[in-house]
C-alpha cells in the first residue's frame, strides 16, 4: 500500500498534464497568420493612422458602422469576431493607437 501511493501520485499528476502546442481536437497551434492573409479587412491600409487624431480617421472617410468600429478606452464592445470589420481604437486623448480587423 505504502509504495501504491507515490505511483498513484505520480499517475495522477500524469494525467493533469497539459500538451503545448496543442489545440482542441489536437490540432496544432501554430503561429498566427500574418500578412495579407490576416488582413481581411485591409487594417494595413490605415496603418498611417496610429498616433493621430480621431479627425484623421474621419478625414480618411471612415465612419463607425457594420466593416468600421471606432472606440476609445470606455467603450463597451460585443464580443463577436467579424474578419472583415476594421477596428480603430483610440485612447483617452482621441489618438488611434491600435488598428485591426475583427
């Protein structure tokens, strides 16, 4: 019974154990896309805008609606993943400070 117990242990602490690099289903989890795959929303295009002004992003032509989201800090967001959605989001200042699509 005593020498059970360490094996026991042992097995158990076995099957807690977590595959990394392994993703549901066991498929791997490999690098993100980058590049032109991952840019379904042409996010590359207003790259120039970091470090602007909220009127950058209007002069540019862009308005919040369904393929645009611009939000600052306090803004409540939901949570579903559209690809082809640009998301503009500015700090307390009103400067862009991150772009991307979903």
């Amino acid at each position: 019974m005593i020498r059970l117990l360490p094996m026991l242990a042992i097995a158990l602490t076995a099957g807690c154990a977590v595959a990394q690099g392994v993703g549901i289903k066991g498929v791997p989890t490999g690098d993100v896309p980058t590049g032109d795959m991952a840019d379904t929303c042409n996010a590359k295009t207003y790259q120039h805008l970091l470090g602007e002004g909220e009127d950058a992003v209007t002069a540019e032509g862009l308005e919040a609606g369904p393929k645009v989201r611009i939000f600052g800090p306090d803004a409540m967001l939901t949570l579903d993943h559209r690809p082809d959605r640009l998301n503009i989001k500015l700090d307390s200042g009103d400067r862009v400070i991150d772009v991307y699509c979903g």
